[in-house]
C-alpha cells in the first residue's frame, strides 16, 4: 500500500517536477540548434501529458479514497515516471519514443479504470434501485396489502362517497 500511495504522490508532483528536471537536465547536457526549441517544446508537453494522466487516475473514487493508485497504475505509470526522469540521459529519439509510447499506454490504461470502476458503481447503484423496487412490488402484492379498486365483495371501494352539509335555509337554527 505504501508503494501505491507513493506512485500516487509522485504523480501528483510530476507534471510541475519531471517537465522541469528534463529542461534543466538537458540544458546542462548542452542543446543543439534544434535542441533550444525542442527542449521546452518536450518540456509543456511533458507537463500537459502528465496532468491529463494525473487527472483521469484522480477522478476515480477507489484512487481518492484510498490515497493511492492500482497496481495496473504502478506498473504503467511507474515505469512512465522512471523513463521520464531518465530520458535527459540517454540518446534523445529512442528515448522520447518510448517515453511517448509509455505515455499513451498510461493515458488509456487510465481511461480504461476509470470507465471500469464508473461502470462497476453505475451497476451497484442500478441493482439496489432494482431491489427496492422488488421489494416494493413484493409488498404491494402481499395479502397484507389492501387490493386497490372494485372487488366482488366490495363493489364502492376506490370510490369516495362525499356528502354535502345541509345548506343553511334561514335563521331558524
């Protein structure tokens, strides 16, 4: 549980650290001509993945009630943070290739738990509306539940019988 509360924290972080770490990691490392663009263009877009991944692992329930993420999460988003956190020091291509592969691999793995765990809470919810509607039913057709309208034996019942006040003749009362 702790490394899941971990990953999720660390993921927290990450779209304001891990964008920042690979500017200043690569710039320390030295750019080219292409490189000075490329840099912080890779940065925001580091920042802005990180968030949407961050955000759909957030709006699931299980993830904010428990403070940390699946096990799925672990292995997909750990292995994206570590990646990310290397990328400034390996051969840049490979390496923002696989970075973005991963990054696309935790964005739907995201979406996935969250449309599995909505789906997972929308049934629960479908079922106890199901059951008391049953349960309604069931005691609506119990013997102890009077029967509504017209029966043989009370032929008036559902009918209201309102009679009226004499209507006042005078002052003679």
């Amino acid at each position: 549980m702790a490394f899941r509360r971990a990953i999720y924290v660390a993921l927290r972080w990450a779209p304001v650290v891990l964008p920042l770490w690979y500017m200043l990691v690569a710039g320390i490392r030295g750019w080219d001509d292409i490189g000075l663009l490329a840099v912080p263009l890779v940065g925001i877009a580091l920042a802005v993945g990180l968030a949407v991944v961050f955000f759909l692992t957030w709006i699931r329930r299980q993830v904010r009630v428990e403070g940390a993420v699946s096990w799925v999460d672990v292995a997909i988003i750990g292995l994206w943070l570590a990646l990310i956190a290397a990328s400034p020091f390996a051969i840049p291509a490979p390496m923002l290739l696989f970075v973005l592969i991963v990054g696309v691999a935790a964005f739907w793995s995201a979406i996935i738990q969250w449309a599995l765990e909505t789906r997972r809470r929308v049934r629960a919810v479908i079922d106890d509306i199901e059951a008391n509607v049953q349960s309604v039913q069931q005691h609506r057709t119990s013997p102890m539940y009077p029967a509504r309208g017209a029966t043989p034996d009370a032929p008036l019942r559902g009918q209201v019988i309102r009679i009226e006040p004499p209507a006042e003749q005078g002052g003679d009362r």
